[in-house]
C-alpha cells in the first residue's frame, strides 16, 4: 500500500509535533509547515522522524500556493492536510473591545481564518485530483479550532470572530467536499494544551503544569485526527469537540 | 460473580444494527457482551451466538425499558452475576415516523419520552454510584438528528432526544471529573439497519434503499464502522474526550443544512 502523505500547516510543540510522530508513526510521510520552521522541536522532528520542513505565511496566497507545489514535488500529492495555527498575535490577548487595536484583530482574523481558507482552497483542488481509495476517499482535512469557535469569550473579541470564521468554512466545505470523497473536519479543542516538557511533566506556557490530566495531551488529540482520517466514509464525524474529563463546559 | 469476571459492556437496545454489532465489537475488545432488548428472543439469540462463535462473550437479556425496575434490576444482577459494568451503550430509539401534532397521541409522547430521556435518567441512576466507586466507566449514548433539531412531524423524537442531549450534558458535568465519559453520539442520517429502519419502512422498501443509496454507495450508515468510533471514543484518554461528536454518510445532507 502506499504511503499517504500528510501536510500540517502551522507547526509547534503541540497538536502539530504530536500528529507529525504518530502519522509518521503511521506509516505516513509527513510535511510541516510553519512560518518560522528553525525550532528545536521542528528540528527534532525532521531529524527523528524525517518529518520535511517548510517555510510559509499560511496568510499569503502565493506562498500557500507555492507550499503544495513543493510538497507535491518532494513527496506527492497528500491525503491528509491539518490546518493548524492558532493565529493570535501577541497584542490581541486579553484585550477589551474597546482597547484591541484593529490592525491586530485583522492580522488576528488574516492568520487564522484567512490562511484555513487559502490551505482548505489548495488542499481542495489537490485533494480532488486525487484517486479515490479503496473505500471511495480522495483525502481528509482538519481544522483545529478552539473554544472561541464555540463560544465568545470577554477579551476576545478577535479570536472568536476567527474562531467562528474557521467553523463557517469548514462547514460549508464539509458541505461541498464530503459528497466528492473528501472528509473535512473541524477540532474545537476546548482546554488548554498542555505539551511534553524536557522533565517529562507536561505543561502549558501560561497554565502552568498540568495536574492529573486537566490539560489536553496533544498526543492523544492526534490519535484523534488520526481516528477521523481513518474513518469509513458510510460514517463521517464533522465536528469533534475534545476537552479534559475535570474541564468544566 | 468471579474473581476473573471480565468487564461488561452492556447494550441496552440491541437490535441486529447498532446495538448489537456495537455490542459485538466490544466483544472483541474482552469485554463480556450483555445485550438487552424487548422483544425477539430468537433474534437476540442469534446476536449472542455470533458473538460466541466469534470468539467473544456474550449474554443475553429481553428488557422493557418502560417497565417500572426493570432496568435496575438487570443493572444489580449483571453486577452482582456477571461482572463490573465498565461500558454501556444505550441505544433505545424513539422513532415513530412522522406525525402532525393532532396525529401525535398524548400516549405516544410519553412512550418516547419513557424510551428517549427518562430510561438514560434511569440507567444512569444506576450505574453512576458504581462506576463512581470504582472512578472510571464510559457512557456511550446512540442519538439522532432529532436531539439538534425539531424537523415537522417529529414532536415526540425530537423532544425525547432533545431531552437525552441536555440529560448528557448534566451527567457530563456531575460524573466526568469523577471519571466517568459519557458521550452523546448524534447518527445523523440512515443506518443500515434490518430492526430499525428495515421495519419502519418494510423488507421491500428497506432493500429498495439499500439497493439506491447503501450496499457499494455508502450512504447508508454501516454499523460496522459506527462501531469503530463507538471504541475509539471508549478509548479516548481522559485528558481529550468528546462529548459530542456527529456521524453521517459522505453523501449526506447534514442536519443544519435540512
């Protein structure tokens, strides 16, 4: 059988780095994308895992256009593509309405909701094209999205405009891809992350440690995805919310 | 009960689609299959045998989820004779086709209610205190497009599922950080499924359908494969569970789009 090839734009410690170890795990090969990719733990992939590396601002058309003609040159035309950032710039958090600076709500909105658009866009066209599988499946996309997609929360008035936006689209994509063999998906991860530190604990930049597993593991969220690209197209999940068993919703 | 008993996952509603192919799954994960159902002896005995034949355990109950007691006496006595309830898989539908207000009996609201909201009240009664003292269980929950959404001639489905979507959600927030994962699994289309579906609408009209839109298409819901996620989500880790998730055909109209 060959291998499926899985692109993950948006690349960091967390979901990104746990998807890349368990589909190369897999038996997937796997593309990282991020805007800055020289991070010890994207190093570490490539270097562990022979995870390839790209450079691309998912906000700019060109260069996400560019990013799947690279791919598709280096290893072929994917099955799975994981759309992936966050895309809050540090002057957003915990901003009022009334004090967010609109330049940094659009950059907000152009990070996270804009660039899903372009990666759906170009993951859609290449996704058609491909053959379908066994089960009839041309591939699968993944949103990871965030409470905010859920609900609003005070002081976060950007990141729930981007948040709902990522929804809306992988909806409507849901609606016109799924019938043409494409499995779109979209992840709100209501909790925060808490990822594999060097002293084995596991936490999160603000949240501290987490304690008894309140925080998500990252890698169990990735046996998740993994679990949605796997799925019969008889019984396809859209939306799957995950959250620690003590968070409270 | 042994010193070896195996954990048991209990269907209630185990007919030839969901429930008892669920069941059967479980099976094959070691856990004793314990399928409950009203009706059809000679039916649930086939499910249990399929089970054995395949190499799992399984036994078999008929169960009225209406009857007064009924189901925390089967509860108490599974427990006490066969072994821990770690799973349970409640998949009791309530769909009685649809029906103008005037044409739904006061008598038929209930009935859904009795099947859709309160046996979930019922069987949670009686396996939370035992699944809390032993701080894990999984709840998995078979729902339907009418728990998100009241389509015409659906009053007493969509209040009776409307009902069990808000009970999850309450147990969620008594029992998940005692460590129990109940989940609310909305089957958002067809299901290929001779008890269910193949006698609301006939063996004639059923093979008709599975002839246009299920067998090869795929657009009817395989319980085979709903299966799957059924064990993925009792194998989710407590760090990430979901408590809800929606399953249709690729081929589907989803619910909000109706």
């Amino acid at each position: 059988m060959p291998q499926d090839i899985a692109i993950i734009v948006g690349g960091g410690p967390g979901i990104s780095a746990s998807c890349a170890r368990l589909f190369t795990q897999s038996g997937m090969r796997v593309a990282v994308a991020a805007r800055t990719p020289d991070k010890p733990v994207l190093r570490d992939l490539q270097a562990a895992h022979g995870v390839r590396l790209y450079t691309c601002d998912a906000a700019e058309p060109a260069a996400v256009e560019r990013l799947f003609q690279d791919v598709v040159r280096d290893l072929g035309a994917p099955r799975l593509v994981v759309h992936n950032i966050d895309g809050r710039v540090p002057g957003i958090f915990r901003k009022g309405l009334a004090e967010a600076d609109p330049e940094l709500a659009l950059a907000t909105l152009r990070n996270a909701a804009f660039s899903a658009f372009l990666v759906g866009q170009q993951a859609a066209r290449l996704l058609c094209a491909n053959e379908p599988d066994a089960n009839g499946v041309r591939g699968t996309i993944i949103f990871t999205n965030a409470s905010a997609a859920l609900k609003g929360f005070p002081g976060s008035g950007a990141f729930a405009m981007a948040c709902h936006a990522k929804s809306g689209l992988a909806q409507s994509m849901a609606r016109e891809l799924m019938p043409q063999g494409i499995h779109v998906a979209n992840v709100p991860i209501d909790a925060a992350i808490g990822w594999r530190q060097e002293d084995g604990s596991r936490a999160h930049r603000l949240a501290g440690t987490s304690v008894d597993d309140n925080m998500a593991d990252p890698d169990r969220i990735a046996e998740t995805y993994l679990q949605l690209h796997r799925q019969h197209r008889s019984t396809w999940a859209f939306e799957v919310v995950l959250r620690p068993w003590v968070e409270r919703w | 009960m042994s010193s070896q008993a195996l954990p048991v996952c209990l269907v209630v509603g185990a007919g030839a689609g969901i429930g008892g192919t669920v069941g059967g799954r479980f099976a094959r994960e070691g856990y004793h299959a314990v399928l409950c159902r009203r009706t059809d002896l000679d039916g649930l005995n086939r499910l249990v045998d399929a089970i054995k034949s395949d190499g799992g355990v399984a036994t078999g109950f008929l169960l009225d989820a209406v009857a007064p007691g009924s189901i925390e006496d089967r509860v108490a006595a599974v427990e006490a004779e066969i072994g821990p309830i770690e799973i349970v898989v409640y998949n009791l539908g309530a769909q009685i086709g649809d029906r103008s207000l005037r044409d739904t009996s006061a008598k038929a609201f209930e009935t859904g209610w009795r099947l859709g909201t309160f046996g979930l009240f019922r069987l949670a009664q009686a396996v939370c205190p035992r699944m809390e003292a032993r701080g894990k269980g999984t709840i998995l929950v078979t729902s339907s497009t009418a728990s998100v959404r009241g389509n015409g001639g659906q009053h007493s489905h969509a209040a009776a599922m409307g009902g069990r979507r808000m009970l999850c959600q309450t147990l969620n927030a008594e029992f998940a950080p005692k460590g129990i994962h109940v989940a609310h699994i909305v089957i958002d289309g067809a299901v290929d499924a001779p008890d269910t579906l193949g006698k609301m609408l006939g063996p004639e009209k059923f093979e008709q359908l599975r002839e246009a839109r299920g067998k090869e298409h795929d657009g009817l819901m395989l319980p085979a494969q709903i299966a799957e996620t059924y064990v993925h989500l009792a194998k989710q880790h407590r760090s990430t569970w979901t408590h809800e998730i929606d399953l249709r055909a690729f081929s589907d109209r989803p619910w909000w789009n109706h």
